[in-house]
C-alpha cells in the first residue's frame, strides 16, 4: 500500500493530465460506440445510457493510462519498447516494400535484364520487372524480342534456369515477341 501512496504522490499529475486529455479527445470511436447502442432505447433509457457508458469510458482511460504510467517505472521498459519499435520498423519497411512492388533488395534489377539480353537468341528486352510477392518469394516478369519462334522453348528455359541460379528466383514469366511479327493493324 505504501508503493501505491508513493507513487501516486510522486507522480506528474500535469503529463497524466496532457495524456488522459488527448486520450479523451482522440477517443471518438468510444462515443460513435455508445450512440450506437444506445439508439434504438426509450428517451429516458438513452439518456441514462449514454451517461454512464461515458463515464465508464473516460473512467476505464483514467485507470488504464494510469496504469500506463506506473508501467513505465520498471526497469529495463524502455529498452523492450525500444526493441519492440525496431522489429516493428522492419516489418513495416518490408510491407511497404511489397505494397510498392519494390525491386528486392538483394536483387540488381540492372543485372537481371543484362542477364536476360546475353541470352542467345534475344533481340530486346523490355517491361522488365522485378518485385516480391511476399518475403522470400521474389518474381520477374518481361517482354523479350526473339529472332524466330523456332527457338523460344530453349530461350525460355534458358532465361528460367539462369534467372533461377544466378538471382535466386523461380517465378519468372516471359512474353515473347518475334521479330518477324507485324502489328495487326
């Protein structure tokens, strides 16, 4: 009981304050909540309903932001938070990364299409990309123009194993494009 008297007698009552405040103010949800279940009671029920399941909430965000506070007096806390924030950085960092469909980061996007050129047979290559589907599942997709149909089994295959060897991706689609081949229009 004493640890309790002494930390509420220690404890910075202005930033409890600024906290519980912004709490309150960002709390709106809480509000569309209690509206919503109050709606469809009669006038003095709703009235007597969207009183107290304010007070309960302001209450419940007064105890658990106090709570909050004495937490932060523990040690070693603020080193947990803090590894905590940086696990959480880098699965954002890689969930914004595919979102985007970012080239992967260990993947030379430059040297996949030099590779894909070098093949024999390969005229061009173009709309090339390079992205991840998900973690560890990297994928290439292009338009390459060849100089004869005859040869586009071997061109394929050629272009899947080595993009597989060299770049460590088995999800690659290819479009062929035959040099001979004359727009329809």
């Amino acid at each position: 009981m004493e640890y309790l008297w002494d930390l509420l007698v220690n404890l910075h009552w202005g930033a409890v304050g600024q906290i519980i405040m912004i709490d309150i103010l960002l709390g709106g949800d809480n509000a569309v909540v209690i509206a919503m279940a109050c709606r469809n009671l009669p006038h003095e029920q709703r009235a007597k309903g969207i009183f107290w399941g304010t007070a309960g909430a302001i209450g419940l965000r007064v105890v658990l932001i106090t709570f909050a506070v004495m937490l932060l007096d523990l040690p070693f806390l603020k080193v947990v938070g803090a590894l905590l924030l940086h696990a959480t950085w880098t699965i954002l960092r890689d969930s914004i990364r595919i979102l985007l469909d970012s080239t992967p980061e260990n993947t030379d996007y430059d040297a996949v299409g030099e590779y894909i050129r070098s093949v024999k047979d390969v005229e061009e290559v173009h709309d090339l990309h390079v992205w991840t589907i998900s973690p560890g599942h990297d994928a290439v997709q292009c338009h390459v123009l060849i100089s004869s149909y005859e040869c586009w089994p071997r061109i394929l295959h050629e272009i899947r194993e080595g993009i597989k060897g060299r770049f460590g991706i088995d999800h690659v689609t290819v479009q062929p494009e035959w040099a001979c081949m004359t727009p329809w229009w």
